[in-house]
C-alpha cells in the first residue's frame, strides 16, 4: 500500500508540475507595449500565459501543431510562423515529422501555401544535420531526409540512390534522392485500369524522358504525370544532387518492369 500511495504521489506531483509550468511571453509589451498596450497584455497575458499554458489539456508540442497548421493554411508564412516552428522544434516535433506534416496540410491548404512554409521550416531545422561533406550539404537544402541507401533496388539503377519513405497513410510515397550522374533504368508501370507514377521534384535538378521524347528537366516544384505502361526513366543531372517525392498512382494489375540501363551515350547528351 506504501508502495501504491508513494507512486501516486508521484505521478500527482507530476502532473501538478506539468500543469503548473507557465509559457512566458513579452514580445507584446516590448514591441507594442506603448502603441497597444492592451493586445500587448492579451498577447503576452493571455494567449501565451493562460492559454498556451494550459497543457494539462495539450501538451505544448500539440499546440505547437495546431498552430502552425493554422498559420500555413491562412498562407501566413512570415516571422510568426518561423517562431512557431522554432517552438515546434523545441516542443519535440523532428525534422522528419514536420515533413510529413506540411505535406499532409498541403492536400488540405494548398501547394503553393506548403512550399512556402517548407522554405522556412528547412531554416529551423538545418542544424539537425551533422557532417560537412556533399551529403549533408545537401539534406541543409531540402526538408525531407535522403534516407538510406537504396540497396533493394540498387541492381536498377546507375549510381548511388536513396530512399526515405514519407508516409504509409491514405497515399504512400517516398523520398527519392539521387548522387550526380545516378539515374535509374528504363522501366514501365503497367496498369490494366488507371495506375502510372506522379513525380515532385523538392531538391536539386534532374531529368525525366520518355521513350521516344525529348528529357525534361524537373527543378524544386516541378510536377511530372507519369501514364501507365509509358517506358520512360528519371534521375539526377551531371553536376547536382536531386530529389523529388515518387507517388504511385493507384489502378488495377499494377506491376514494374525494370529494362535496360540509360546508356552514358543517351545520359550525355543532355545539359
């Protein structure tokens, strides 16, 4: 019984001081204070010492989701969302999660509203990669993890690949990262009914060809629709590392065939 009382006693100090903990803010008063001096206290008093403060109900690191979810679907992506992300940051969210949550808000808030707020987020996070070689460089520049090396389909492709799944929910997709000069093979998505691939680039520059046409070059934002049972390949340019989010597009009897490789011939005459 001693034992119970003393565990309990333990978890109620606990929650006691969880609930206790108080946000201090004073950006309100230092900067408008004079001018506002009552949305300087709501601000500082109330929004961030009351409400923010209220995690016996959310946590600080559920707030912190919650709020910049707010401030990217309104497209605010100005110095109050870098705040917030930093606080998101601080409150526990990682580099990979934040990802994956601006993504998942851009189905809902619009692209266009996601790149910016990806822009900002690269910024906050970019100290979470370590090393100074051309890898790590590299991930500094874009938001998504290049992942690990793409050994189970190494024997396709033409230099070193990357993978780094992003998300296994309602659509599933992966990172895709390239060294300079990788690229993989020809390859089709066969489909009897819809099926085919959808490529974003996020990181570097790269191609994607068809067979039969013209390579096209595929920068940060670039979207390419994929048909099915289209031979085509994609992959990094001569002097770049390059990324983009591979989606597969859902259809019936859906297999990958893999064919020859981009010879260095083909891959060299492109710019």
């Amino acid at each position: 019984m001693k034992q119970i009382a003393l565990v309990t006693g333990i978890v109620l100090l606990a929650f006691d001081i969880m609930a206790q903990q108080k946000i201090v803010q004073t950006a309100g008063h230092e900067r408008l204070g004079n001018f506002a001096p009552e949305f300087a206290r709501l601000n500082d008093d109330i929004l961030f010492g009351e409400v923010w403060s209220r995690n016996d109900f959310l946590s600080l690191r559920d707030r912190s989701l919650v709020t910049i979810t707010c401030l990217i679907s309104q497209g605010l992506t100005d110095s109050s969302l870098k705040y917030h992300l930093q606080s998101a940051k601080e409150n526990g969210i990682t580099r990979t999660e934040i990802a994956e949550i601006i993504t998942h808000i851009a189905f809902y808030a619009g692209w266009p509203k996601a790149w910016a707020a990806f822009n900002m987020a690269k910024e906050v996070w970019a100290d979470d990669v370590v090393g100074n070689d051309a890898k790590a460089e590299y991930q500094r520049s874009i938001i998504f993890p290049i992942g690990e090396p793409n050994d189970a389909y190494a024997r396709y492709f033409v230099g070193q690949s990357y993978l780094a799944p992003v998300s296994k929910e309602q659509i599933s997709f992966a990172n895709v990262t390239f060294e300079p000069r990788c690229r993989n093979n020809w390859h089709i998505h066969h489909a009897s009914e819809g099926g085919g691939q959808m490529l974003v680039g996020v990181g570097g520059r790269g191609w994607y060809q068809e067979e039969g046409k013209s390579a096209v070059e595929i920068l940060p934002g670039t979207v390419i629709n994929i048909p099915a049972n289209v031979k085509h390949w994609h992959g990094a340019a001569k002097d770049s590392w390059f990324s983009h989010l591979a989606f597969g597009v859902q259809g019936k009897d859906t297999t990958t065939e893999w064919c020859e490789p981009v010879t260095d011939e083909e891959y060299d005459k492109l710019e």
